[in-house]
C-alpha cells in the first residue's frame, strides 16, 4: 500500500511539471512585454521633450527676427546717425595719431639736425672717453652731449630715443631705432612704470642731450631675468632726450 501511494505522488508531480513550465514561460513572456512598453513609452517621451525644445527654441529665434526687424524699421535713422558719429569720430581719432606722430618725427628731426637719423641702434655700445659720474647707489651717468632745450624734471614727460647693451658682454637687447624710431614717453618722470636707474637717471637732461647711464642690477631688474636680459645684469643706456612736456 505503502509503495502504491508513493507511486501515485511521483505520478502527480510528473504530471504537474509541464504545467509549471508553461507557467514560468507565459511569465517571462509578459515581463519582456511590459520591458518593451516601458522603452517604447520612454523612447516616445523622449522625442515629445526634444520636439518641444526644439518648437520653443524656434519660437524663440522667431520671435527675437520679427524684435529685431521692428527695432531696425523703427531706428533706421538713429542708427544712421550714429554710424555717422563713430566715423566721424575714428577719423579724429586717426587724424589725431597722424598729428602726433608727424609732430615726434619733426621733434626727432630736429633734435638730429644736420645727421642722419638712425634707423637701427648700434650693435655694441659707442666708445665714450668722459669719465663716468658715480652715484651713493651705483647708478653711473656720462653726458656725452649737452643739450641745450627743456630740462626734464620729476614730473614731466620725457620722449627719449634709447638703446641698450648688456655689459658683460656688449650685447644690444633693445632699441627704439629698431621699432621706427618712435621715441619712447617716460611719464611721470621719477614716478614712471619704468626701471628705477631711467626714473633717476633722467632727472637733468636737457632736449637734445645725450647721457649713458650705467645701471647695476639693483636699479634695473635685480636677480630676475627679463626676456634677453639674464639676472643680475648691469645694463649700459644711451638716451637722448627728444622733448620735454
């Protein structure tokens, strides 16, 4: 009896097993389904947001064309006139900077009259026989000409020609006759964004002097190198004052 009943439960469960299966599978079925349909409406929902970006974006641009033809209809005359304005006054301003640079090229012409005016500084420094005049803080200076114009004072402006050496070695690292000969403004004098050894070095001269100044690195720009100029560099100046404001 005993064996019979086992029979019949192992019987059942056979019998029950395929049912399970299809079961399970119908199961999986409706889970990749409602997978599906959530993609589905996701993907949808987002092309409705981009559509709607883009509509509004459109609108937008539309709206901003038809302000801005409205403001043009509206202002054409005003525009005009301002247009007018602007030229006129870059004009002046033109005018202005030919004004200013014919009147340093007649100054540089004067302040050289009679020699050529350079159009590139010499590659080593000239030979000066004077003796230099040492100041409390290292600062040398050595008139090589005399001028005979406006002095320059602390405050002023002074427009100089200018070239520089290094001494150790002669070399020329900067000069304003290879920049066209446009002199070079020092304003205030004394107080100018300038290397101390020019704002002290400059005090004194005369339109159309010429002074060297030898400026130890204390002066000039210290245990920092700048461009060409190595650190710790005793730099050589010639300059010439070209006028005095």
């Amino acid at each position: 009896m005993a064996q019979t009943a086992n029979d019949g439960n192992k019987t059942t469960q056979k019998l029950n097993r395929p049912g399970q299966r299809q079961q399970e599978r119908l199961q999986r079925i409706a889970r990749r389904k409602r997978r599906q349909q959530i993609i589905l409406s996701s993907i949808v929902a987002i092309i409705l947001i981009v559509l709607g970006i883009v509509g509004i974006t459109q609108y937008q641009a539309y709206t901003i064309r038809q302000q801005t033809l409205a403001v043009a209809a509206t202002g054409t005359s005003t525009t005009k006139a301002e247009l007018k304005s602007t030229a006129q006054a870059n004009a002046s301003v033109t005018a202005g900077i030919q004004a200013s640079a014919t009147s340093a090229a007649r100054t540089v012409s004067t302040v050289y009259a009679g020699t050529p005016i350079p159009t590139s500084g010499p590659t080593k420094p000239p030979v000066v026989t004077q003796s230099p005049t040492k100041l409390a803080d290292g600062l040398q200076i050595i008139d090589t000409k005399v001028g005979s114009g406006a002095e320059a004072k602390a405050g002023s402006t002074v427009s100089v020609e200018y070239t520089g050496w290094l001494q150790s070695t002669g070399q020329k690292f900067d000069s304003s006759f290879d920049h066209g000969g446009l002199p070079y403004d020092v304003t205030p004098l004394g107080q100018a964004q300038i290397i101390p050894g020019w704002n002290e070095g400059l005090v004194g001269m005369k339109v159309g002097g010429t002074r060297r100044l030898i400026i130890p690195p204390s002066l000039a720009y210290g245990s920092k190198a700048n461009g060409p100029i190595p650190a710790n560099s005793v730099l050589i100046f010639d300059v010439t004052v070209v006028a005095v404001k």
